[in-house]
C-alpha cells in the first residue's frame, strides 16, 4: 500500500523518490501526491513541477500540465526534454502557437535533434502550414534517415504539396532499409497515384494491408476509391500533370521526338505563315522549350510557363527565353492583362477540360490583333472527353463555341497527326484565334 503523503514528513527528494515509484508501478493517483508533497517541501524545485507536469499530460490534463511544466522551465531553464513535453502538452490543450514557439526554442538548443524538427513540422501540420512544416521534416529525415516514420511523414507531404515524384524518391530509400513498414506503402501507393500510376499504387496499397491487416493508414479506402470509375468529362488533376511531367522532364526530349514522332511546334508554325519579327510571345506549357525553339527567332520577349519546375529547369538550359515561370497557366495569363502578340500552346489543353475559360483567359491577355495557336487531341464535335490515356480530347464544335464565347475570331482550323503512340497516329486538330 502506498503511504499516504500526509502521514509522513518528508523532504523534497524523498517525496520526489516516492512519486516515481508510484508512478513506475501505475499509481498515478499517489505519485501525483507525492510530487505535489516535493513542491510543498521545496516550491524552486524545479524537477518536482517538471514531474508532475509530465504525470498530468499523461493522465489527459494538458492545460495543467503545460501550467506546471512552464513554471519548471523558469526555475531551471533550456531542458530540451522538458521543453519537448511543454510544447507536447500545449498543442494537446489546443494552444498551437504557443506550442509552435516552444519547439523552436527547444530546437536552437538542440539544432541536430531529429525528434525537435519533428517535433516542428508536426506543430507546422497542426497549424494547417504545411508548406513551411517541409523543411523541418527533410531536416528531420536527413538527420535521422533510419526513422521509417519521418520519411513516411515527409512522403505524405510532399505528395500533399503535388510532388509525389519527390515523395518516392524520399520514400523508396528508407522503404529498401524497412521493407515491412506499412506506413511507408501506404504514402508510396499515393505518390504513384498522384502520378497516375494506378497499378502500382493498387500493389503498394495490397502490401500495405498484408503488414498492417489493422489498417491503421486506410489502404483499403484507398484502394476502393482507386476502382471507382473515373467520371467521363473529368480532366485531369493538375497535381497529377505537373507530377508526370516532373516524372519525364530529363528524357522528354528523347522519347517525344525519337519515339513518338513529335510535331506539334512545327504545325503550329505552319499555321501562321509569315510571322513578323519582333514579337512579344508566351509560351504556355512550355515544357522543355520545344516550341519556343521554334517561335524564338520572331521573338522579341520570349516567355515560358510551366507547371511542371523540372521541365522549366530543362528550358531554361536551352537560353531561349527572357522569363520562365514554373506556375499555373491562368496565374501568368492574367498577371498581364493585353501584353502579348502571340500566345502558343503545343499539347497543353490536352490536359484541360472545358476550352471557355483557358480561352477567355488568353482574350484577354493578348493585345488587340493578336493571334494565339494551339493543337488539340481531337474529339467528338459537340464537347470533350476524357481518354484512358487521362488526356482530354476536344470537338471541333466545341473549340468553336468557347471561342466565340471568349470574342476571338477563329482564323484557322485544320486536322492534324501530331505524333505516333503505340505504333498509331494521334489524330489531332491545330487553330489559331484572333483578338479583333
């Protein structure tokens, strides 16, 4: 039976002793009044707060604790492991800023810990910033690349911030060293699905469940929302085309023009015969610059937009283009309103939907008399379709309602075969649009 602390008369240390026997043995009852007893005997001590500070978080008092452990911080100050518990239980009793400070001053006492910059990407994740909680996490993981749980939070992330090329590559590293770690499927199977790899997200998600018939990651969820059906006239995420074109930027070049027969800046050229010099041109999807190899001699600004950054990167190598910007094609068509002569577009509304808006927007971006020309994956006449290869293909009758809604002229239409794929010509169509 445990002594009742009003029984004996005991100094401070003794009391402390006694409480973390009590809670050693499950007795969080007497060794919460076995460390109030120590601060009764001792009020500056600062290991008997911190003590039972740590007792009431664990006991699901979170606001009581963070008051104790706060007063053992300003007794004995910089305890990187009393700070970890601080911040623990201020994030538990819903004070996330609070807890967000904690843990960047236990982080500049501890600045290689990989559990502190844990610690504060998961604060950073709490407070809906997952942005800045990025760099922590790959500091964590850099750290301490043996942490399967890190790499598996890191891999969410990033795949949660439309980089699921970078989560397999934080992944799949750890994966080979801790094969039997579920969590780290399970954010494999959701960077190949952002992807687009549907298959092998299914084969991470299937293993995930094998090690983990719990389910603690929600693998068959997962799974079941990778069978439903894709809706017909849904266009694709642009999490998932930035994701692919990450994916192939260093061999695009390579396998579009040696294997595929790739053709689409050299239509569009064809479509606008006689191009002054002195243009003011923006290359929308730019890719890696293989249009705007074939516009650049009638340039006289030259810009690319991309959402894919590895391929702008790949661009920026060929030393065509005055700007290039690795962002959404409407944000760079509407931060210049009337600013271009011409606006090129070689296989991007592939990955678009409806034509209206992407067409409005290039209206109103180009100056009076300016043209834009774009090829098309042709479709039936009256919409567009999504394709099993998840590219969008659009009617001819489509194209030209969206155009004459958007006030642009259509000065041209013709078909067109803008590659090969799977040993089979990709029926197409190429326009050029007028501004009046």
């Amino acid at each position: 039976m445990t002594e009742d602390p009003a029984c004996a008369e005991s100094p401070a240390p003794t009391a402390l002793a006694r409480g973390y026997a009590c809670r050693d043995s499950g007795d969080s009852a007497g060794a919460g009044r076995w460390f109030r007893t120590a601060i009764e005997a001792d009020p500056g001590c600062a290991e008997a707060h911190g003590a039972l500070g740590e007792l009431l978080a664990e006991t699901g008092r979170p606001a009581e604790a963070a008051a104790s452990l706060r007063r053992a911080d300003s007794l004995e100050p910089g305890r990187p492991r009393r700070l970890a518990a601080l911040a623990a239980a201020l994030a538990a009793a819903g004070d996330g800023d609070g807890a967000l400070a904690v843990c960047r001053q236990r982080l500049a006492l501890v600045p290689d810990s990989a559990p502190a910059h844990l610690a504060l990407a998961e604060v950073l994740l709490d407070l809906d910033r997952p942005a800045e909680a990025e760099a922590p996490l790959r500091e964590a993981v850099l750290l301490d690349p043996g942490d399967p749980g890190a790499a598996a939070r890191l891999g969410g992330l990033l795949t949660d911030l439309g980089d699921p090329l970078a989560a397999l590559e934080t992944v799949q590293p750890t994966l080979r060293r801790h094969p039997g770690c579920a969590g780290l499927q399970f954010q494999i199977g959701r960077a190949w699905r952002a992807l687009g790899e549907s298959a092998k997200a299914a084969a991470a998600w299937r293993t995930c469940l094998e090690l983990d018939p719990d389910d603690t990651d929600g693998a068959a969820a997962a799974l079941a929302g990778l069978a439903a059906p894709a809706a017909g006239t849904e266009a694709p995420d642009p999490t998932y085309v930035r994701a692919l074109f990450d994916r192939y930027a260093e061999r695009f070049d390579t396998e579009l023009i040696g294997r595929l027969g790739y053709r689409a800046p050299q239509v569009l050229l064809a479509a606008l015969p006689g191009l002054p010099d002195g243009l003011d041109i923006l290359d929308l999807g730019c890719g890696t610059g293989l249009a705007g190899a074939a516009f650049a001699p009638f340039a006289r600004r030259l810009a690319g937009v991309d959402l894919s950054p590895r391929m702008v990167e790949q661009a920026r190598r060929r030393g065509i283009y005055h700007e290039l910007s690795a962002a959404d094609l409407f944000t760079v068509l509407e931060r210049q309103p009337a600013a271009w002569d011409l606006i090129v577009a070689a296989d991007v509304f592939n990955y678009l939907g409806d034509l209206g808006p992407v067409l409005a927007a290039v209206a109103r971006a180009l100056r009076p008399g300016g043209r834009a020309a774009a090829t098309l994956e042709a479709g039936d006449d009256d919409g567009f379709q999504v394709a099993e290869t998840r590219r969008v293909r659009h009617g001819a009758g489509h194209l030209r309602a969206a155009a004459a809604a958007a006030g642009l002229t259509l000065s041209h239409l013709a078909a067109e075969t803008l590659r090969t794929e799977r040993g089979q010509p990709v029926a197409g169509l190429v326009f050029v649009v007028e501004k009046p």
